[in-house]
C-alpha cells in the first residue's frame, strides 16, 4: 500500500504542479505581449488558456498534499522535521498560488482583454510571485528526494 500511495502522490505532484508551474511562469511575458498589442485576440487568448490551466491544475493540485499526508502517515514520519518543513512550505506554495498569483491573473487578462490600461509593473510583480512559487516547490521537491535524517543512505 505503501508503495501505491507513494506513486500516487508522486504522480499527483507531477501531473498538476508541473503544469502549473509552467503555465503561471508563461504568464506574465504572454501578459507583456499582450499589453503591447490590446488588439491581438491571439494574445489575450493565449492569456486565458494560461489562465484556465492554472485554475485547473491548482484544483487538481490539492490530491498532492492528501496523497502525500495518506503516504507519511502509512511510513510513520508525520513527525519527522523534513516533512514538517515540506508541509509548511506546500500550505504556503498553496497560499501564493491562490492569493496572489491566481486572482492577479485574473485581473491582468481582464484589462488586458478590456482596454488594455493594466501597466507593465503588475506583469513584473505577478512574475516575482510566480518564481516564489517555483521556488517553493522546488526547495518541497528537494526535500522529498534528500530527506534530511533518512535512513535510506542519500
């Protein structure tokens, strides 16, 4: 059981994340383009599919850390301080996503799409945002393959 329940986080992570994580970081240069040219429905509509991808995915993306919580609880290491960290860092990845990235996608392909007056510095704060969130999942992954006090050799 162990086993599939590890594949199943595994994969959870693979599928809905990693589209996330490139979608959101697609974004902010598509919204840039987008900016330049407000009458380009190519633009916006690249906008919106990015968009809808990230909403999508982030949805999909709750079965990780559940997955994951089902994996550690059956290997006994709920209280090992590695994955304490990565539960912490995961709720705050979730936070970025849907706090500050999702809702100012939504207002950048609106104005965008509307009359175009969204500056280029939201573009720039969305793509800070977003490489936060990179980032975080990231430094998860990282502590998911090293495991800090494992007794698995790496």
């Amino acid at each position: 059981m162990n086993k599939f329940l590890l594949a199943v986080h595994v994969l959870a992570a693979i599928v809905a994340v990693g589209p996330v994580t490139v979608a959101a970081s697609m974004f902010p240069p598509a919204a840039r383009r987008a900016l330049a040219d407000p009458v380009d429905t190519r633009a916006t509509a690249v906008l919106d599919t990015l968009r809808r991808i990230c909403r999508v995915y982030a949805g999909l993306g709750i079965a990780v850390p559940v997955f994951g919580l089902a994996t550690a609880s059956s290997l006994g290491v709920l209280g090992d301080a590695w994955l304490i960290v990565s539960m912490a860092l995961t709720a705050l990845a979730a936070g970025v996503l849907g706090l500050l990235i999702l809702p100012r996608q939504e207002a950048l392909a609106s104005s965008c799409s509307a009359d175009g007056t969204a500056d280029l510095a939201a573009t720039r704060r969305l793509g800070m945002y977003t490489g936060l969130f990179n980032l975080l999942w990231a430094t998860v992954t990282v502590l998911m393959i090293v495991r800090p006090g494992s007794t698995t050799g790496v």
